[in-house]
C-alpha cells in the first residue's frame, strides 16, 4: 500500500505521429515529463526526453462500412 509520500504532480509534453498502412498503424512519439516540487526537483528523469514506438492493428473497419444491409426488410 502507498502512504502518498512519493505521489507528485507531474505535466507532460509529448509530440508524435501515428501513419496507417492496409489496416496496420505505427507511430513513434516523443516526450518530456515535468515533476512538481521538491522530489521533482531531485528526479533523475526531470527534463529528459523519452521515446516510444506505437504499434497496432485494426480489427474492426467500422468507418469504411459502406455495403447496404441486404437483411433489412422495406418499410411499407
């Protein structure tokens, strides 16, 4: 259980891009993380930038759903 004495409010920038190919996207992001008060002054990783790689797939299409719904009874 945590007592709190390390919780800090911290802000973070962060920049990146996200391109999609055949259902796959992948994107690399960039950032910096800013730590408030005494124990962000003294954090190792104040300032530093990090990167991550973002990697996904889409499994549901729903946006390009396009085709009638060949179920559906006339309204009459």
């Amino acid at each position: 259980m945590t007592s709190g004495e390390n919780l800090v409010l911290a802000l973070n920038y962060s920049i990146g891009s996200v391109f999609i190919f055949k259902g796959f996207q992948i994107g690399l992001v960039t950032g910096w993380d800013k730590a408030a008060g005494d124990l962000g002054k003294n954090w190792v990783y104040q300032g530093r930038p990090w990167y991550s790689l973002a990697i996904g797939y889409s499994f549901l299409n729903l946006a390009k759903n396009d085709t009638p719904n060949t179920n559906a009874t006339p309204n009459n």
